[in-house]
C-alpha cells in the first residue's frame, strides 16, 4: 500500500499525514473564527449558515443617509433646462400619460411647470451636473455613483417611506439594517449591528417611527438602537445611583439564569434575544461614551465637518458619530434628516436644508476615503420618492413647491463597491418619465445586499408558512452600478 502511494501519487506517508493535520488544523481554525459554520440554518434551504456573507463582499458596512421628506431632483442634481423655457405652460399629456397624482393636486385644472430657481453647473471630471446648493457634494462627484432613474409604486410618505426602508408599503416588516444584521451579525460585539441616528432641519418635516427601524418579525436583537442627543445617546445606558458594575454583573448573571429556566420551560427564542440584549447593554457601556466623545477628533476634521459637528443631535454631529460607528463595526448606520416636504416656499426652505446637510454629507465621503475605508463602506443619499415637474398650486418662478413625483427621482451611493464619478439612468426632457435603465426599490435593495455578499434570493426567514425576504418577490442586482 505504501509503494502504491508512493508511485501513484507521488506523496510519501508523511507528506500525505502533514496534508491531512493541515486540513483539520483549517476545519478546527474556521470553527473557532466562525462558531456557526458548520452548524447550518436549521432548515432545508441550501445557504451558508447566518453572518456568512454568500460571496465575497464589495462593502463590509452600509451608511444610509435618508432624507425624508423626499428633496427634490430639479433643485439638487436633476438639470433640466426646458423646464425653465417652459415655465407656466402646462404638461403635456404625452408626458403625464395619466399618471395618479396625489390628493393635493388632483383637483388642479392646470399643471403649470416651472423651472429651478437654482444655477447648475458641471463639475470633475466626469462632468455630472449639480445645483449652486450643494457646493461640497459638487467637490465630491467623482467618488459618487449617481442613479437618476429610482421609481417606486408609492405616492405618499408614510407608505413610501415604509417601502424605502423595509421592502413593503405595510408594516410589521424587517427594515434593511434589520436585515443586514440578521444576515451578517455584528462585526463588534461591543455594539449593536445596526444603529438608527435622528436630526431635524429647519423644512418642512415628515415623522419618522420605530417601524422604519423595526426587526419585524425577526428576533429583536436586530432592531435598530437609536442614539439620542441628550446627556444620555442610549437611554438607560448608565448604571442607576448607587449600583456599581459589580452589582449589575450579579444582577445580570442572576437574570440570565431565570430566563434559561424560563427558556427551558417555554422554548421561546425571544427570551434568548433578550437575554443577548441584556449583555449588550452591559458591554456598550463601555464602548458608547468613547464613540461619541468627539474631543479627540482633530480640528480638520472638525472643521471638514463643519462646526454643527459639535453639536449634538445636528446632521453634521450624526454624520461624524456615523463614521465613527461604522469605523468602529456597526454594520449598518441609518440616519434620519427630517424637513424635506416642500410643497410650498421651495424658494425658502430648499437653501436651508442642503446647508443642514450638504457640507457633512461631503466629509464623511472624504473623511472615510483618507482612512482608507470608503472602499468597503457603502454610503447611500436619498429620499422616498420625487417631485413633480409642476409647480404645486398657485406658484411664481420666484417662489413654488412642488408634489410628489414616484415615477423617476434621484438617489446616490459611493464607495462599497459602486463606479465612481458615473450617471445611471436617464429621464426625458420634462425629468418626469424614466427613457432608459430604471432602478425600482426592490432592486435598488438587491444591489444593496449584493455589494454586502448577499444573494437576496437566499436571505430570507421563514414567517407564518412562507419564506420572506427583504425584496420579496422581485427585484434584480444592477450590475451597470457595480464597479
């Protein structure tokens, strides 16, 4: 046997034996890196087990910079000159092609279109065009993947906002950073997979709620833990007057062994999710107050960021706490940036807002591209929807707003994996119909989980007898945004 070895394969007993520790010594190393990989998801599905990305991902980390309230294209990065030529002349119905409009300008007998009030220019080298308003991003357009052609079947906030989030008009469904840290984990056990950060401009706001952040039906240790502004960013973080950490590690422990006997009587998970939840509180005491301390940060990078930075609760504050989070593991960031609804004083409000937000928007692309990690983090700028081509009532070209527009709006992404400096997707002349390469909501989520190593199709929970999934039942990757 030994001789057959020997000559058929070339190998001597202690090279085949040394081959064979080496591939143990692999199985026992992968087990200990990844203590789930060989224990499979429990079901009949043929994916890797949970935190395992299904391929090798373009982005490690996602920031989602929402801006709700929906900004409009034609003021921000949508140049549309005939607009302006054609200003107080109606749409046509070639155009509209009876699109549904909303309650607020169903009743209008005319559509009266109306040009920006704002100058656009052309700027890097990729030439992409954008307003006066927003200077700083203008500086930044050759790190950005600009997509033109996002479309989505809602028409009003609060089901459009639902579906940007979570993949579905109705609620009770998992948000995308739910997803994310259902099927990636966390990279820091210190701190929550995925965090919700809030801010409010001086517009028009739209409410933001819990069920935009939600885990749905997942387990609730894949909700989104939201950072406050106040004294406390997480609340009932710190330790009551007069209990040390001794103290609470005892009450902990002593916790943990009533919820195993109440596991062991009832069976049910979400008493195991608590307990997670339980030591994660106790472990980010710890790492929070040092991640929003921003006293270290140097002052170019204050001044980057401009000097809202140091005030909490600001846009700019989120911002810097975001790259921070993310620097740090969190898997998923999302802010809020409430005040985008203009549907009126367009003129007034639109300036203010992309002051709020333009200047921090632009640092934190450039603050993660000098520490080397834009690379493997996604960041993502947009609204819910558009607006419309048509000024909303009676309007002037000194001062209008506009509706909600479903059909075609802007949204851009940069780093994580996506072409930089590039347009995708074009609309017609009015900007009202998509003429080539949509983008949908779902498969805007199927690229996002894409770029993260995640087949959507395989990322899915089984829920009430059927198998859901953050795109549902459709949704396709774009590859014309991957790089």
């Amino acid at each position: 046997m030994k001789e057959f070895l020997e000559n058929r394969f070339n190998i001597t007993r202690r090279h085949f034996l040394g081959k064979m520790t080496a591939g143990i010594g692999s199985v026992a190393l992968g087990s200990l890196l990844v203590p789930d990989l060989f224990k499979g998801n429990g079901d009949d599905s043929d994916t890797l087990p949970l935190g395992i990305p299904h391929f090798a991902p373009k982005a490690k980390r996602v920031i989602y910079l929402f801006q709700n309230g929906a900004p409009s294209q034609y003021e921000s990065f949508e140049y549309k000159p005939l607009l302006n030529k054609m200003a107080g002349e109606e749409l046509p119905a070639s155009i509209r092609m009876g699109q549904r409009l909303t309650g607020m300008t169903a009743n209008q007998a005319k559509f009266p279109l109306v040009g920006s009030k704002f100058q656009f220019a052309q700027y890097g080298q990729s030439g992409m065009w954008m307003s006066e308003l927003f200077p700083n991003i203008a500086g930044i357009v050759d790190d950005i993947c600009m997509i033109k052609t996002m479309n989505t079947e809602a028409i009003n906030h609060d089901p459009a906002l639902t579906f940007m989030q979570t993949g579905a008009q109705q609620g009770n469904r998992p948000s995308m950073g739910a997803w994310a840290s259902y099927g990636l984990g966390s990279e820091n056990k210190n701190l929550p997979a995925f965090s919700v950060l809030l801010s409010r401009g001086k517009g028009n706001g739209q409410g933001v709620y819990s069920k935009l952040w939600t885990n749905g039906f997942l387990d609730s240790i894949h909700q989104g833990v939201v950072f406050s502004s106040g004294e406390e960013p997480i609340l009932y973080l710190n330790d009551p007057a007069g209990t040390d950490r001794a103290a609470r590690r005892k009450m902990l422990d002593n916790l943990s062994e009533l919820n195993s006997m109440a596991f062991d009587d009832f069976g049910d998970p979400e008493i195991n999710a608590k307990v997670q939840q339980y030591e994660m509180a106790y472990r980010m005491q710890t790492a929070v107050p040092e991640l929003t301390d921003f006293s270290k940060e140097p002052d170019h990078i204050i001044k980057m960021y401009g000097p809202e930075c140091l005030v909490p609760g600001t846009f700019a504050a989120n911002c810097l706490l975001a790259r921070k989070l993310s620097e740090a593991g969190v898997r998923f960031v999302q802010l809020y940036h409430q005040g985008w609804d203009q549907h009126g004083n367009m003129v007034g409000e639109m300036p203010l807002q992309a002051k709020d937000t333009d200047r921090a928007s632009a640092a934190l692309i450039k603050d993660l591209k000098q520490r080397g990690l834009l690379d493997e983090t996604l960041v993502i700028w947009g609204g819910e929807f558009g607006r419309t081509n048509y000024s909303q009532g009676t309007a002037t070209q000194d001062n209008y707003g506009r509706d909600h527009h479903p059909r075609a709006y802007c949204t851009f992404m940069a780093g994580g994996g996506v072409k930089p400096g590039f347009v995708y997707g074009e609309t017609d002349d009015f900007g009202y119909n998509i003429v080539r390469d949509p983008v949908h909501i779902n498969d805007f989520h199927a690229t996002v989980l894409h770029l993260m190593g995640l087949n959507h199709e395989k990322l899915t929970y089984k829920h009430l007898g059927r198998r859901y999934r953050l795109t549902d039942v459709a949704g396709k990757v774009i590859p014309g945004l991957i790089a």
